[in-house]
C-alpha cells in the first residue's frame, strides 16, 4: 500500500472514501469532522445540521471505540463514502486506541472495494496526541487492519487499498506527520511481514525457507545475515538444536541477524525468537485436533525477524542482535526420546522428560549463544508453554519473567506503550528445584503445575550460566491468533511482540 500525506482539507480531498473520527458521547462534531458534517448538511451551512449530525441524534453512531459507520455524500463532496470512526472515551484514549480505530475504519474502506482512501490523523487534535505520534499511530493501524494473507489461495476478491492518503489542514503540522507516516509504514510492514511468516503453511516454511526469507530481508534492508547450517550448529556443539532437530528431515538452521549502524561495537541489544517451524511434540506427541496451529510455535522467531526488519528500516542508532534457532519437530525412528540425556551448548546436561518441551532446549542454546555479544540486554520471545496461556488467557497477555528489575521495567513499559499486554510472572528459585535430575544437571520439564514458571527457569539456568546478562522471558504462547478482526487485529496471525522490540530499541 501506497502512503503519501497532503496538505489539504479532508472534505475536498478526492478519494474513493474519506474517514473521520469522534469520541464517544459528542453530540455535534468538531475539527475535520464537523467540517465534512457541515459539507453533508443543507444548503445553510449550519454547524450540526449534516449527516454525521443525523446519525447521532437518530442513534445509530455512539462513537464507542471501533464502532464505524459509513455514510454516502450524495455529490456533495468529491469522496462517494465518508467513514466515521469511533474512539471510545476521550479520557480513555490513547496512541494504541488511535491505532485500532484507523484499522478498524481502513479495515472497512477495503471491504467496500475501496482501492484509495484518505484519513485525518487520529487524536492529533482534540485527543491531545503529538502529531508525529498520532500520525504515526494511523498509519500502523490502517496498515496492520487491511493486512490479509493471500499467498496460499488460488482466487481472491481483489479488495485491496492501493493508496492511503493522510490528510493534514495545518502546514505547521506537516513535517511531524510526514515523519510519523513514514515510521508507522515502516513498523506496519514489519509486524505484516511477521504475520505472513506465522501464516504460511509448514510444507512451505520450514528452517531454510525462513532462513532463506531472512537472507532476501537483510539483503534488502541492509542488515547482516548469517546463517548456521547443521554442521555449522554441531560445530558450536548445539546439543538442544541438534536433539530437537534430528527427528525431521529438514535440517535444522540459526539464523544471526545484526543491524551496526556505523560499525557500533557498542554493548547490543539481543533478541532471541523461539523458530520451531512445526511442532507435533515429537516422540511425546500432541494430540491430533488443533495441531495444525503448531504452524505459529515460531510466532518468536516472526517477531524477531520483523523487529530487525523495522529496526533496519528506522536506522536506530542502536546495535541489536537478533537470533533464530530455526527446527521442526517431529516423530520418527531418529528422534530424540524421553530418557536421553543431552549436553547442550553450555555443557549442563538435560534429562529429557518430554519431547514436547521443545522449545526451551533451542533457546537455552541461543541464551548461550548470545554471551559472546556481551549484551546490554536480552530479551528472547517464545510460544513456550500451554500453562501460560491457562494462567493469563488465550489473547490476552503475554507472561514477562526476568532477572533484573530495570530491564523487566524497560521491557513493560515498551510493550504498554505499543498496547501489547504483558504481565510479570515471579522467578521463584523454587521453580528450579522442580527441574533437578538425578540423571543429569537438569531436566526439560518440571510437570505441568508451576510449568511456566519452571520452563522459565530452565532458561535462566543458561543464562546463569552465560554471566547473568540482563534478560527477559516472554511466554507469548497465548497471544499467536487472533480469532477476530478488530481494531488493527486480524484473523490469523497478530504479529505479536514485533512493536514492543522496536520500542525497546529505541528507548531501553
């Protein structure tokens, strides 16, 4: 999708649709809206008096937030459709509840056929939002609720937006929302890009297809990419990657992604994504129904590729590291058992207790791999635990667990400042009692009471192990689909984690 921004009136822009916005509760609209109202109205010109004016006091548009309603300007101005969009409570608005109105709206624009739509920037006005910001948050928005994935159909309806105009009266304004569009497109299409990567199916993306969609990204934005073949991996003695791993017939890969403006040698920042391409459980194998969703247990290593996407894109002046350790998991005469016992990267020894606590034995290499950038931070995201998802609900909050106080801080305040929910989780040294072995230094499960507090300290024993590095555990395994289209969300893929990483680069 096209985005351009342009000094002009939002009633006299020629569009397809235009879209405005109000607050739930006002009676007579005000700013762009009430201008476009006054446009729809009669031939007095009285403020109120337009259709807009008309759905409210008839009720049919409260202005509650990603509530939409379409109206039709009848020749009265060049756009054939103006589409309102609701805010929800002015006190309770937001960059986050700016950025879902605009998907929800844009959203509507497509379904209608629309292929060039113009907006006001939402909440730059009356909502009291920076301009950049609000501009910035438009744009993610529409971008992120007109995403669909169309890779896999043999036929499609053609309903897609071609251009996004955002309209901007005040030229004082216009460099602040200029900047802010082109953040958000950039953002936006990585949180896209991520998507695309959850949704394609295993038979398409399995560890060298991604390694290869990491490769074609750096190369286009400028990032280094290197790429860890099996031999490569068994060089730096990944036990946990090579023991997930042996069970399929695709080969294992770890992917480095790097972005060094400027040669930094500066501390970085390390981004470790959870990359298992599909996940039967292997030996302890999953129950058949809903498996197929085990296509999204790399939904981690999705959010690190598009963080380092926009991370690219923005030119932060940051070093940040990004790591993939990219399997699949799967049954079969080669694969790793219950009973084996694994030397990992580190050297500690895992007892296997299930097969299926895949995903914590390819992170705990990635965790001490990344001691060799001595870190300033690292975070590593992970669809790593059913019990997670038990304890903070399916699409409703991410589990946040950490060693140090000031980047579990930095990584919450990133994440509530992209609207991503998270909730810190105790890391009780209790927990690590539950995963000692008697056959090895530790073993991979610690039963399913406590489960996401005792994967999580798995992980912090590497991380012990590694010099205790700030670092920050994110069980994302609730927060892979979403069920509904809403706001800027979509069926299919959210693209979780992607917006908090950014943040975090560019404040932490």
């Amino acid at each position: 999708m096209q985005v351009t921004v342009v000094n002009k009136q939002i009633q006299a822009t020629p569009a397809d649709a235009i879209i405005v916005n109000l607050f739930e509760g006002v009676t007579t609209p005000g700013g762009a809206t009430g201008a476009v109202d006054t446009a729809l109205g009669s031939s007095d010109g009285i403020p109120g008096s337009g259709a807009i004016s008309r759905l409210i006091q008839l009720g049919d548009f409260t202005g509650k937030l990603n509530e939409v309603a379409v109206v039709y300007s009848q020749g009265l101005i060049p756009a054939p459709r103006v589409i309102v969009a609701g805010l929800g409570k002015r006190e309770e608005f937001t960059l986050d509840r700016a950025r879902q109105a605009s998907g929800s709206a844009v959203r509507k624009a497509r379904d209608l056929g629309c292929k060039r739509v113009a907006t006001i920037v939402h909440g730059s006005g009356i909502g009291g939002l920076q301009p950049r910001e609000a501009a910035q948050a438009t744009v993610e928005g529409a971008l992120m609720g007109a995403y669909q994935f169309r890779e896999h159909k043999s036929q499609t309806d053609n309903k897609a937006i071609e251009e996004l105009i955002v309209v901007e009266y005040d030229a004082n304004k216009l460099s602040e929302i200029e900047a802010g569009a082109r953040a958000g497109q950039i953002v936006a299409e990585a949180v896209n890009a991520a998507r695309t990567l959850i949704n394609r199916a295993p038979n398409v993306l399995y560890p060298e297809t991604f390694a290869q969609a990491a490769q074609e990204m750096a190369a286009r934005t400028g990032l280094k990419c290197t790429v860890l073949n099996e031999a490569e991996i068994a060089q730096e003695r990944m036990g946990g990657v090579l023991a997930v791993a042996q069970g399929s017939a695709r080969p294992p890969r770890f992917v480095v992604l790097a972005h060094e403006p400027d040669g930094s040698d500066a501390q970085p920042l390390v981004f470790v994504g959870k990359g298992v391409t599909f996940d039967t459980g292997g030996i302890s194998i999953k129950p058949s129904e809903n498996m197929g969703s085990m296509r999204a247990d790399m939904s981690g290593a999705a959010a690190v590729f598009g963080a380092l996407q926009a991370i690219a894109g923005l030119n932060l002046p940051r070093r940040v590291i990004g790591l993939i350790p990219l399997v699949e998991n799967m049954p079969s005469d080669r694969a790793y058992r219950p009973g084996d016992t694994i030397t990992m990267m580190s050297g500690l020894t895992v007892e296997i207790i299930t097969t299926d606590a895949e995903g914590r034995m390819i992170l705990a290499d990635a965790l001490h791999y990344a001691k060799r950038f001595n870190p300033r931070g690292v975070v590593d995201l992970a669809t790593l635990t059913g019990a997670c998802v038990v304890a903070l609900g399916e699409g409703v909050a991410a589990g946040l667990f950490s060693n140090n106080d000031a980047w579990a801080d930095a990584v919450l305040r990133a994440a509530e400042a992209e609207g991503e929910k998270l909730w810190r989780l105790p890391l009780y040294p209790e927990y690590g009692d539950k995963i000692k072995s008697d056959y090895a230094d530790i073993k991979n499960s610690g039963g399913h009471n406590g489960g996401v507090g005792t994967s999580a300290y798995f992980l912090y024993r590497f991380v012990e192990g590694a010099g205790e590095y700030p670092w920050a555990h994110i069980d994302m395994a609730g927060m892979m689909f979403s069920n509904e289209n809403k706001g800027y969300l979509v069926k299919g893929a959210r693209g979780y984690g992607v917006r908090t990483l950014i943040q975090l680069a560019q404040t932490a």
